[in-house]
C-alpha cells in the first residue's frame, strides 16, 4: 500500500482502515528536510483525499465514492486532524471534551452484516469515515496503537508494532537517536557544570 502521507516518513500504515485515519495525521508539515503541510491549500487537500481514498478502498475493500472538498473545507478538514492528533496522544486518565461530531448511518447489508456508513458532504464525511475507523480500532484494540512520535522537531504518527506497545518514536534510528544524543549531551554539560 502506498499512503500519500504517510509514506512520506518512511514508516509503516497501521492495519486495514485505521491507516486512513494515520495517513491524516500525517498530512502535516513534518520531518527533515520539512515536507509541505497537505492540507494547506485546498488543491493540495483534494489531491492527498483523492489518493487517500482510493488506499483505504484498496485496505478495506470498501467503495467510497470520491468526495469533493468545497472552499475552506481543507481548513475545516486541518483542524479536524490536529484533533484527531491530540486525541492520539492523551492517555487514558486524560479527558478530552468532544470535539467532532460527524453523521453515520448504520446500515444492514445483504448479507446480514451492520455497517457504519459515513454521511455528510466534504469534510464532514472524511471526518465520519475517520472516525468510524478509530471507533472500530477501539473495539478491536488497536486505536492506542497508532501514536505520535516522541520527537517534537517530527510529530509523525506512527503504527506501533512493538510487542509491549512501548514504541515511542516512529523511527529509533532517526529520531529515537537523536533525542537520546540530546538527552546525553544535557547531562554531560550539567555534570561539567557541577
């Protein structure tokens, strides 16, 4: 699979839907050299959806039609991600109010099975889809899973496969060595300052 966004920063899409929702988050002006915010002008936004779109399509086997961003959606649409980015990265004892509501249909299909279905027109429906796939990673366990990386000058979300969930960075040789040559260099100065 090829995300737009995500594949930007060199790390791996979360499983199934949950990598749409990654592939938002990672729309962001992130990473060295910076790579451009996807979301900044409305051209862009409907590039990186289009492309998006057909990914998740391809993760899900799902048909979502394509969905036409209006003016200023993609501003609507930037501040549903940094949202979305928050909420990744609160722990559990953290509480968030609500920030997004979004229209979702369930439907009964013909072969018995339910189905959230998003509704609404621009960024109203790639929020529903969204948060449709984060609410499906809840039930199965996997939405703590998707994580922000640690490093402050990154920010890029990540899909931690660690057996313990301990993954911090979205790259330890990138950004995980980076901050502990920091960290290690803090402390020498504070012990020759001593």
């Amino acid at each position: 699979m090829s995300w737009p966004a995500t594949m930007r920063y060199d790390t791996g899409p979360a499983p199934e839907g949950l990598a749409f929702v990654q592939d938002l988050m990672n729309t962001i002006s992130a990473g060295k050299p910076r790579t451009s915010d996807l979301l900044a002008e409305q051209d862009d936004a409907q590039t990186w959806l289009d492309e998006a779109l057909a990914e998740w399509n391809k993760a899900t086997g799902g048909h979502a039609a394509g969905i036409e961003l209006a003016p200023h959606d993609h501003e609507e649409l930037r501040a549903f991600r940094d949202a979305l980015r928050r909420a990744a990265t609160q722990g559990e004892e953290d509480a968030l109010p609500p920030l997004h509501i979004a229209a979702v249909v369930m439907e009964l299909g013909k072969d018995g099975q339910v189905r959230p279905v998003p509704r609404g027109t621009g960024w109203r429906r790639v929020a529903a889809l969204a948060l449709i796939e984060v609410f499906q990673a809840q039930r199965t366990g996997t939405w703590h899973r998707l994580k922000v990386c640690r490093n402050d000058r990154c920010g890029t979300a990540f899909f931690d496969r660690s057996r313990n969930n301990s993954g911090v960075w979205h790259d330890v040789k990138v950004c995980g060595n980076a901050a502990n040559l920091r960290a290690y260099r803090a402390r020498q100065r504070t012990q020759k300052a001593s």
